[in-house]
C-alpha cells in the first residue's frame, strides 16, 4: 500500500523542485515570463516569413525625438506599426517610408504570439502589430518602456531569432536594479500584468554569426496596440 508520509528524502526533492523552476520556464516577475525554445522548431519559417515582410516595407533605421538615430533597424507587420521620428513616437497604419500599409502580419507569427500568450496565462491575444528589430554586433536598445498601447492588459510577446543577447529587465522605474537576461534563438518573453510597464532593453549586441540568420539578431514583439 502506497504511503503518504514524507521521508526526509521526499521532503528533499519537494524542496528542490520549489526552489529551481523548470529550465523551459522562467519568472522574470509577476506577470513576465521567459519561455525558453518555446519558438525553436519554428525559426526558419519564421524567418522566411518575417524576410517576406521587410520585402514589402524595409527595414530601417528611425529617428528618436531627441534626433538620435537608432542602431537597431526596424519594420513592421499588421494594422498598426510602431514608428518614430522628430515628432515622437506613435502607432500608424501607414508606413511613412512608402505611404502604403504595412505588411500583413503572417499566420505563423499569429498563432505562435497567442500560443505564446496562452502558456504564459493570457489566453485570447489578438494582436494587431508586430515590431520587428534588426540587430547587428555593436547594435543596442537602451532602457524603456513599452507604452504607446491603447490597453495595458494586453501582454506583448516577444520573439527572438538569430544571435544571443543579454535582455535588460530592470524595474517599474528608470533607477531600478537592472538584470542582465540571456536570450537565445528561439526564446520567447511574455510580460502583461503588473509586469507590463517595466523598463528593459538590450545591452550591446557582441559579434557572431547564426546558421539561419547570419550576423544579425531578429526580435519579434507582437502588440495590442489599438
Ligand atoms: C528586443 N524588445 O528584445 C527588444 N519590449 O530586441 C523589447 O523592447 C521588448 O522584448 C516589450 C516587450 C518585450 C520586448
Ligand atoms: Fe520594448
């Protein structure tokens, strides 16, 4: 007859297994959270697809209010894509570079956004915009919020392909203690909740080369924005 009662060695591996979470699965905080190789077996068409998009409405590298411009390229795919120039930053249906909507979002970046969504514990995300960054070694994108969206109980998830980065995760203000995240090709981050105002960014992308993207870092962050 099987016994309830604990030996100090169960006890043990309870312990173990509050302590030291799944490798696949990492709490970055309330409401974030990092799912390792959750994209893996999808990289290339991901790739492929997100090549499609940047055929449509090329990457490039946009101006901050400030009149710096960014090291990190950008496109985007969906109603809304993510832009900044002199004037601020904002969401536009147009891309301004050819007047033209942006690219559709493809399905496989859809499905994988809302399964991503839904094994972080936010079931039914429709987003409406996916930001896609480029990085090149000595690319960077320093500390920030994302808070151009309608609706902040909407999550963003975030994909990425191609070179490691260190993902900076700090705190709900500027001065919070910054943590450097590694994040590998195929990882995916999905933050919402009390975690959605968060300051990150990514620290100074070191040189390298993918076998499926070369000497680059893609992100994907799919976005409720309107
Ligand atoms: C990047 N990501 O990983 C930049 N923002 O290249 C972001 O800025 C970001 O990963 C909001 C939510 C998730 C992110
Ligand atoms: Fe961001």
């Amino acid at each position: 007859m099987a016994s309830t009662t604990h030996t100090p060695l169960d006890a043990g591996f309870r312990r173990h297994d509050e302590l030291f979470e799944r490798p696949d699965r990492e709490t970055l905080a309330d409401g974030a959270v990092l799912l390792r190789g959750f994209a893996a077996s999808e990289t290339p068409r991901l790739v492929i697809d997100l090549q499609g998009v940047a055929a449509g409405s090329p990457f490039r590298h946009m101006i901050v209010p400030g009149g710096h411009t960014m090291s990190v390229a950008m496109t985007n795919a969906g109603a809304l894509g993510w832009v900044t120039d002199r004037s601020g930053y904002r969401y536009d249906p147009l891309d301004p570079e050819i007047g033209r909507p942006w690219p559709a979002m493809p399905e496989s970046f859809r499905t994988l956004a809302a399964r991503a969504a839904e094994a972080a514990g936010f079931p039914g995300f429709a987003p409406d915009g996916c930001l896609i960054n480029r990085y090149t070694p000595g690319a960077r994108l320093t500390l920030h919020q994302d808070r151009n969206e309608r609706d902040f109980t909407q999550p963003i998830v975030s994909v990425s392909l191609g070179l490691p980065a260190k993902f900076l995760w700090g705190g709900a203000t500027r001065k919070d203690k910054v943590k450097r995240i590694p994040l590998a090709s195929g990882d995916v981050a999905v933050w919402g909740g009390p975690a959605r105002l968060t300051f990150h960014g990514v620290d100074k992308l070191a040189e390298g080369s993918d076998p499926l993207t070369g000497r680059c870092r893609f992100n994907l962050t799919f976005r409720k924005a309107g």
